[in-house]
C-alpha cells in the first residue's frame, strides 16, 4: 500500500502555480516540491490544513491511498 500525493492534480484544477501557492501558504518552495513529486516522507497536519484552505478542497482531494 501506497500514499499518492495529488498536489498537482488539485494545483492544476485551480490553475495555481507551485510560486503563487507557495506565497498563499507560506511554505518554501523546495517544500511544496517535495510534497508535489512525492518524496516528502509526511505531512503536519498544519500543512495540509494550509493547502487545503488555499486549494478550496479536503484532505482527500490531496492525498489518496492505493493497494498494491
């Protein structure tokens, strides 16, 4: 089982870019990137509050689970 990160998915939906995201929520943007490629190993729950107030989404939208 897996984690997959739908940042870009949900980035793309709005139209938002990694910068214009970055400035909203106030996390770097080496960060963001990280989250966005999937090679963050976690996420606070603080961040994902904050992307998903920026996003206009839930926590779902963002993350998703899949078996292998």
């Amino acid at each position: 089982m897996r984690i997959i990160v739908n940042l870009d998915v949900m980035m793309a939906k709005r139209k938002m870019s990694l910068n214009e995201l970055s400035e909203k929520v106030g996390i770097t943007l080496a960060n963001l990137s990280n989250l966005k490629t999937g090679k963050a190993k976690a996420i606070r729950f603080s961040t994902l509050q904050l992307l998903c107030n920026a996003l206009a989404c839930q926590p779902g939208d963002i993350l998703e689970f899949v078996e292998e």
